[in-house]
C-alpha cells in the first residue's frame, strides 16, 4: 500500500488519489484504512494527504487559467 511507502513519490500519488475524492469518498477510504491499518493517527494523515492533492490542483487550475 502506498501509505507505508516510505518513497516521496508513492506520497505524492497518494496526495493526488485522495485529493480528488469529494469528502464523502474521503470517509469512505479513512473508513476501510482505519478499519485495516491499527494506527490511530491515521484518520488525520489521510486527511492531510488529501489536502495537499487538493492544493496541488487548485495550483494547477489556476496556472491552466492563468491566474
């Protein structure tokens, strides 16, 4: 799983995957990784992997625009 990957670009995949999802499937994956994972940080990580995919199109929207 990219999550236990301790390479930059499984991150930045992962920071993109979830920074796509709407909060809806957002909880739906903290749900099943929680679920599987026994960290109980883990809710906050996903949280914050998905933010920084979520900066990283607002970035990329705005250059598209030329913002």
């Amino acid at each position: 799983m990219k999550y236990d990957s301790a390479r930059v670009i499984d991150q930045a995949d992962l920071s993109r995957m979830l920074g796509q999802l709407d909060d809806e499937k957002l909880d739906q994956v903290v749900k099943v990784v929680k679920r599987f994972s026994g960290d109980p940080g883990i809710t906050d990580e996903i949280h914050q992997y998905a933010q920084l995919g979520r900066w990283e199109l607002e970035t990329k929207s705005r250059d598209v625009l030329g913002q």
